[in-house]
C-alpha cells in the first residue's frame, strides 16, 4: 500500500470544503498518515484564552487537505476508512463563543439576550489511563473522562461549484460532529468533482451527543486512514454521508430544523435498507420504526445533524458493498 | 405496602390528560397492578385490519386511570417506579395511519401529497425466546426481534386547568414514546393539581428511536408500578418529565421543532446536575457538552420528544432525592 | 335580531377554551355586545407595574364568555362577524414578560442566557384623533401611532375534549394575535361540540405582524358581534379558522415551526380557492403562488400563526357561502 | 453618470455568488442596463414543457454578472437602486419542480411521498393592459393579473471564501425572492470581498408572498439599475440585506426554521432603528412589535426568507444615510 505522510505548516490549513487545491493527489488504496491542528488553530491553550480574543471567523476548523483521490469522478463513492485516531497533544481546550452553541441566542436564532459569559477549559490528556479531565472553573469538581478520540469533519468538495466554510455540515459530509467518526469507521460520502478533494479535521478528545455548548474537548489529532473509491459502475453513490463499524450502518443527515436532519438520515437509511435486504420502502420504514437508534451529532452548527443507525445485530444481512467494510479493517490490521 | 389491582373495562379507558375523574385514590408507595389496552384499542389484529376503516381519532392511545395520590398538591414531584411491563398479548400491531407518522405530510407539515399507502404488519411474540417476529409484507424477510417493552404514555394532568390528549406529550408527560420508559426506570412528573392524577397506556413490545412511521410495536400491556410522592418541602418539583435507572439519569423535553425539544431536556439536565453536584451553570453547560447522549424519542407525535443521558459511570455522584431509585429498586424486588 | 348584553364580573372571566360551562345560550343571528378585558386583567397601568408582579399564569388572557349556540353540532360552522370593536378604556399597555417574546429565550427555546429586563409602556388612547401614543422609556421620542383595533383571541371548544389555555391558538381558533381579526371581518370557525361554546377576548389597540416582544397594545375592548351558523349540510366546516372581510379571504394556520403554521394556512386556502372556483388542486397551487399575501400573526404564542390571504379584486368569484359576508355587513349596518 | 449595458451569452451566465470572476468594473454612481434570463434560463416555453425534462441543477437561476465595484472593500456597503425593470419576453412560465417547493416533501423536508405531477403554465403579457394571464391547467379558468415585476436574486460575494448557488438566500442578498425587490426600491448589502462582486437575475414578472410553489411567473427581465457605494467611514455595514422605498424601510432575513429568518430580520431592523431614531433597543424592540409588517418573501428555497418592514409615515425620521435613497430617486429620474 502506498503511504501518505502529511503534517500541513498553518499556511497550508484550508477553511473550505472546495475552493481550495489539492496539496497532493492518492492511490485509491493509499494510506494517509496526517497531523490535525484542533478547531481553534491551537490557540486556546490555558483557561484565561477566550474566544473572542483568539479565535477569528474565516480561520476556524483548519482541514487537513485536500487531497485529490485519482480516478475519483462524479457519481462515484469516496470510501474512507479510519485506522488510528491518537491525540497528539496533552491537552484538549473547549470554550463558549459568543452567539455560539445550542442554549444560547445565535447569528440565526437572533434575539435580544446578552451573550453567555466567556470561558475556555482545558482538558488535560492522560494517555496511560486513557482520559481527559474535566475541570469545573467555579468550584472544585474534577472529573477523569474516557478519552473518545473522534472526528468532527470529513469531507468532500460539494456539488455544482459550491464551496461552503468547514463550520458547515451538508451532503457533502463537513462539521458534522457526530462520535461516530471513530478509528474503525469506515466513511462513504458522495464524490461531487473529479478527484472527490477531501479534507478530514476537527479533532475531538471526546464529545456528547449534540454538542451542546458548540466546542468538544478539540485537540490536535494524529490520524490514519485508507482511501478508497467505489465506481458508479460497481454501486451507485449515496445521496448523504454513510458509516459503516464492525456493529452498525449509519446515515448522517445535516439540516435544519432538526426534524429535517433527522428525516434525511431516515429517507437515506430506508434507500440503504431496501438495497440491501431487497425491501420495499414501506417495509424497511417498518421495520426501520423497531430497530433504528438516532443519536444526535450536532445541534450548533450551520445545518444541525442527526444519526440514524441500524445494528447488523439486529437485523442480519447488512453487508454493503459486498463485505468492503470487512476487507479494510483487515487492511488496517496489516498496517499495525 | 398497598396492592391496587385493576384492569379497566373499554368504558373505562380515558383518552386524555386532565378532564377524566380519578378511578382511585391510591397511597403513596402502593404498588399498582395494571393492565394496558394498546394504542389501537386492540383493534388491528390482522394485517388487513387498516388505520383508517379500525381507529377514530379522539379514541386513541387508551389510558388506564387516571388515579389520585392522597396528599399530593401542586409543587410536589410524582414518583412512579416501573417494576415490570410483561406484554399481555401474543402479538403485537404497527401500522400506517394517513397523514401521519415522521416521513410523510401530517396535518401540521401540510403538504399536498397523496398519503401513504396504508398498511399494517403483526408481530408475532415468543415468549420464550423473548422476541417478537417482523414480516415484511412484499417479500419473504421475516426477522427475530428482542422484545423490549415499554410504555409510550406516562402523564399527570396538565397545569393550568388544560386538558391535552392522551396522543401528546409535554411538560406534564404523557405520550413521550421514549424507549427509557421500561421496567427498572423511576419517573419524576411534577404535580400540577391536587392528587396529580396520573394515567399510563400505549404499550410498546419494542420501538425504534423516533418511532418514525408514528406507532411502535402496539400491544395490550401487564404494568407493575410502585407510587411514590416527594413533597415540595423536600425538593423542588421538575419543569420536566425526569427519568432515573440504574446507569443513568435522563430528561425528556417535547415541543417543536425537534430543536426545541432537545434544548429543554439540556436545561432541564443542566439545572438538575447544577443541584446534584454543586456545579455552575456553565460548568454543567460545559460537563454536559462532552458527557450527554441525545437519542431521540419520537418525531412523529403532536410534540417531538428528545432525550438527554447523563451515565452515573461516567459522572459519579448523581444519586437524587438521596438515593430514591435504589430504594425503590430495592422494594420492587421484594415484589417478586 | 336578539341583542345580548354582556360584561364578565372578573369572577366570570373564562381562561380556557372547552372546560367552562357556557354563560349563556345564544341564537344564530343573534347580535352580542360584550365587554372584555385586557390581556392582563388591567392589572398593568402604569409603567412601574411589571409582569413578573402582576401576571399570574393561568389567569393571563381573559376570556368574555364562553357562549353556547343553539343548534350548533359537531361539523357545522360558526359564523362570527364583528361589528364594532371600541376601546373601552383611555390607555393600553404593552409589557415585556421574562421569558418570553419572539426575541428571548422562553420555556420552549430554553436557553441558559438570563431574561431581557422587565419594562412596561403605557399607551395613551386619544378617540378625537384615533391614536395610541407611543412613548420611549429611555429617551424623548415619543409617537402617535393610529389606532387599529383587534380581538387577539376568538375561539371554540376543542376537539376531542381538549381544553386549551387562552395562549393558545390551533385549529379551534384561539390566540391567534392577528390583526385579520377587525371590525368588518366576519371569522368562520369549525364546530368541535353541542352548542360550538364560544369566547372573545384580548383586545389590542393595535398590534404589528408577528406581535414580536410577545404582547401588543393591550387594552380593554367593547365588542359588537353578530352570531350566526351554517350547518354541516349546507356546506363543509372549514379545519382551520377562515376569515373575510369586503377585501379579502383569509386562513390562519397555528403550528410550530413558523412553516408548519404557514403550510397549514396555504393547505387549508388551496381547499377553499378548489370549492369557490372550481379549481384542480395543483391549478390552485399555482394561482396562489403567483397572488397570496402571508403576513405572520403571531411568533411568540405556544403556536406561532401565519396568515395566508387573497383578494378578491385579484381573483375574481371568491363569495364563499353564497355572500353570506356581504349579508352579515347588511345586518350590521342596520344596527348603527 | 457612466452608463453599462450588459447582455450576457448563455456561456457568460453565472450560477453561484463568488466563485466567478467579475464580468467588469464598474464605477459607484453607474447606471446599469442589464438583461437577465429567467430562472429555467428560458428553456420552459410551452406547458408541454416540463421541469424534469429541461431542468438542469448547478444550471438554474443564470445570474447576470457578477460585477466588481471599484473601490468596494469588506465593511463597506453596496448600494444597488432599481430604477425600472421591464420584461423582456411577452411570456412568463411556472412550473412544479419534483421535490421543490413549499407544500410538497423536498431533499431537506425528506419524505417518502410519491413527488407532485409535474406540470408547467404559461402567463402571456399584455403589455398594455400591464397584466399577465393565469390560465388553469385542468378549467376553463383564465384570470388576468396585474403585471408586478420584482428581481428574485440581488446579492454578492458571501463572507470567508465561500460560493453559494445562486438558488441560496443569505446574510450575502441571493435568491431572497421578495416582491419589495422591485423598481424604484434601493438595496443595501454588506461588502464581504474587495469589488464586492454582485450580481442580479431572476426576474419575476409577478409572485405571491412565500412563491408557495417555489416558482413565481418566472420571465427575462431588462433591469436599469444604479449601483453606489458607502464606504465602512461613513456608516457601519448592515449584517443582513436592507431595503428601502418612497415609503418603507425593510430588512430580509433568511435561514430556517422559518421563525429564525423571521427572528434575523426583526434584530437587524431593531439595530436600524436604533440608528435612525436613537431609541434603547428595548425601546425599538416595543416600538416593532406594533408597527412591523411581516410579510413572508420565501418558504421554498434552501434558505426560507422573512421581511420585516416598517412604515415611513407610521415612524417619522426614517432617513438612513442622510437621504440616499431619495437622491437616488431623484438620479434615476432623470435618466427617463
């Protein structure tokens, strides 16, 4: 397999989905081996770094990217399989931004509230037991968290020329923010231009379902993963984000209100199901109603996401792609 | 401890919360024994049973009850323990009501659309492999289901005088349809009126999270419960349905859009570990950002439900009322 | 015609819809001259009086009535044309209330930022020049605005045995805050129950589209009304409340998210435009995109309200139930 | 006053803000004599026509321009006055898009409802008479109506490097698809990139409030604008697109749900309040609620779009920017 290292200087960071050239093209097949600055650029490195001092719209989500996938066009499948997700420093910051999170008035849900207080804690990284800690700034709690390295963005250039901020999440895949995007993972996403361009970043140390103030524990992150394309011939394309771990498939559906991102994650997994098991829709919307598990991603940004999931458990015969999934987990093994 | 027993006949059933004369007084910490009809009524009981010729609206989602809680006023917290929800049919229901359900128009999102076709599925229960059977009705898939029942409505009536049907949740509980409510959870409902004047219904034998094409697996369902109250003076009542089990402590926030929903379960949580553990507001904003799962509980009903987890593993110290749960954990064993 | 006279004791104020026994029994063409109090029980008069002092919940938005109709069954339609609406009293006041409003967080979009500061305005009432005065609090400026009276609330019971706040607008009519709602329009609400229990109130000295901070120049109201019915064989109920006037057919729709309320009013307009013209549905589709007027009502009641109206210069033939609008505009004038 | 006239070729059009490079530089003060095709780029011309057919996403919505002001800088403001815009075809089409539109399930509202029919209807002009023609599809109904030219898509460069299909309404103008986008009103929009790199099309020869539809009476249009320019020295920047005519002052605000399009532009036009009258913005927030008007512009786009506009009369000493609009007024009176 081919192996791709790549650690960007800041001058290469790219803040969009599109927009921007690739640093390098890959062999389907390729291994890449890439270094993530956290949302902040690093910027936040002690609880007295606020938001506003530091952060700068325009310059947050740094990608690392992108890179163009040879013989990718559209129609295709970008397939991308998460190997190894390491921190790569001993901290993690998160901090509320002014106009920003899930329980504060925002630049869309506009109103008339001062905004929240600022604050930042920084989260330190135990790596021999595997934690972050909690820290409360107001009174003497302390709590050891599991560290649950993870993704917030991944994704591709978008559709019809369109180049969106890495802030937003849509069909393109982008800041969705779901704990999803785990080592494991294996992640499909439509390919819109020639080359697909994708960019992975965001790291996170851990992250609740929502992420209710709008930041997770961000830290820089070392990351390997396999890339990989599925021709339109061989299978057609997903219309939004798929994910596939050794228990579950899983849709990621970006819009708002909620209950749209939701019905997307719904109407994608139906299309998926029917595929798979040769159900008619109102048989999988059945059979979907028992056994879907839909755990919120984000509520904070752009387009809010939501998950949709279906265990292979449960419901047996869920192998897309003829055992893809299988086979790059079997690669990944090679590689350790 | 006090044993009520009673099934209600179909001239029993109350339809909404609020507006219904207690059926009895019970004690607090009486334990009931109580027998569900399910949301149809029982009225689908074979695939050619359809929504539209069997159900009339305003005579949906039976409730057994209501019953009053000598001594309970206004400003008190209702506990009601679930011991046990054994399904007391061999078969369960789902169906596809017109203009209903999270992936269609509705009579709220208005479109039009043509409905969906209509059509309803049963599910087969065994008991001894503890499952129930989905089959689909276009082809020859039929797969084993781990029962997992639960009851979609729990609710006191309402504030205000209001008298809401038993189809909706809110703030007064009701028809949440959130798979948390399942043998083992103890549910805290803030009392509105004298005696609080609680119903259950809507049996469920297993149920996705969303409920998406709007009913669960329906069936008639044997409830054992342990009332409990908690006076004013002790603790201050929830805004919001509370919900504890032996891993975790929950909150279940309805309205729209979906949105909505989610952010009063998050301040609803965030007051409650604010109160458990010391913690700030922010503090707990932020502790609650990297610790919470958000599953989803319906979007389908006149309200969405979502849900907030907080893991007492990952948090330690979330024990309310001074360890109430385990109390009545411990009672109900003695129960059986 | 019978003339009814009627102004509720405040011990007679009705603060639901559905619950309340009727005042009293009215016949179709009956004329009804009532008094209402304003939405805070004239508790506020003067800008020192706050809301978090004076307001109670559960006592907000008094109701005169509600009134039974003869003859009035589930599936008929009730007619009410308001004649006359006159300030009843010299002032009007508007006030912020902690928590809620269209530009603050409120019980539903929970957020954690604190309440806007609690502020009441006064509004002088001069009758010679038809004008309520405005006047800053925080600095000289100071407005004569026109007066333009309105009932924010008209409603029926509703369906199914609900009973509903006085907040509340659905589809039983209710606290709809639109300024539709004027002397000469004539409103055609859905009979739920025997005797269709009627009430009106809330009277604003005016109030602009979507009652942004939440409440309007709230005021005293005297009301002349004229009753009327038409019977579910002469013509379908309407599901949403309709209104006409010399100009114009109106549908307010009541739902959350403000598209919903928005769908429902265009939906429930499609039906009508289909019955008064003759219209294939998808025709009517289009005609309305290309003519309809939607101003909001309302973003800030428990359901926000969308308008959706056309005129009948635009579209020729709207005279809907046989003109039975320019009858009841004849009646009226016979009365002055 | 320099004078452009502009006709782009099919090859020239543009279909996103930002992403293309400017057509010309033009001076503040230009007038501008463009021709814009209409939004199916004159492909629908027959009811034979349909959308799925001849419709091409990433091709829809030409934009004519874009256009780099000289001298125009981020902070600035970019003043566009239309001085007449006149059809340019003697025929207008609309259409039903398959999964568009405001009363129908879409790729965001995702359901599993069969599309709408398709179907196209063509609006002849009469010149003369200033009218365009409804002719119903499935009656002999044929109503005339007032021709009401409007311009659906004013807008430039977004923020941050991002390009946007020109079908996307944002804080950057775009597809807002208000009627008070008309002759004789002056558009003021934030400069985000140096040139500002605006661009206009979509001539509506009439629409309804909400395009219910998602198409208006689509038609080429001849647009005279004069384009100006206010520089971050004179005056701050508006956030959100801003209107202004002989008699209102208006803002637009677009995202979803719809509440918070509607929530955006009441803050914006509280901010510009303030300005002009130097009120408290508690002040201005009271002052709003009873004099806004509301009407929606669009609830079928990718963003939905809300106005809030406020009457010159009503509010005396509206007069942002010392009287711009009226001598823009007064300049492009005498270019007739």
């Amino acid at each position: 397999m081919d192996v791709v290292e790549f650690r960007p200087e800041p001058s290469q960071y790219a803040y969009t989905f599109g927009g921007v050239a690739p640093i390098r093209e890959v062999e389907p097949g390729s291994v890449l081996r890439l270094w993530c600055d956290d949302a902040f650029g690093g910027t936040l490195r002690s609880t007295s770094d606020l938001a506003s001092a530091h952060l700068r719209m325009g310059f947050l989500n740094p990608q690392t990217g992108p890179f163009a996938v040879r013989g990718a066009e559209p129609g295709d499948t970008l397939v991308l399989h998460l190997v190894d997700l390491t921190p790569a420093r001993d901290w993690g910051a998160s901090t509320l931004v002014p106009f920003f999170g899930g329980l504060t008035g925002t630049d869309r849900t506009a109103l008339l509230n001062d905004p929240l207080a600022e604050r930042t804690w920084i989260y330190e990284v135990d790596r021999a037991r595997s934690t972050v800690t909690f820290t409360a700034a107001r009174s003497d709690l302390s709590i050891d968290l599991p560290l649950a390295p993870m993704l917030g963005t991944v994704g591709v250039a978008p559709a019809y020329g369109e180049v969106r901020s890495s802030l937003t999440p849509d069909a393109f895949g982008g800041n969705m923010d779901t704990p999803e995007m785990r080592a494991g993972a294996t992640c499909y996403l439509p390919v819109n231009t020639p080359g697909a361009i994708f960019s992975v970043g965001d790291g996170h140390y851990r992250q609740g379902e929502g992420e209710s103030c709008g930041t997770a524990v961000e830290g820089a992150m070392d990351v390997t993963l396999i890339v990989d394309l599925v021709k339109a011939s061989q299978a057609p394309a997903p219309l939004w984000p798929r994910l596939e771990n050794d228990d579950e498939i899983v849709v990621v559906g970006s819009s708002r209100p909620l209950e749209d991102a939701w019905r997307i994650s719904q109407v994608e997994m139906i299309t998926w199901l029917t595929g798979l098991l040769g159900l008619d829709r109102l048989d999988a919307y059945q059979l979907l109603t028992q056994v879907s598990l839909a755990p919120l991603a984000n509520v904070v940004d752009t387009n809010y996401s939501a998950v949709t999931k279906v265990s292979k458990t449960l419901v047996p015969g869920l192998r897309p792609l003829d055992g893809l999934h299988a086979d790059l987990r079997e690669r990944a093994r090679s590689l350790t």
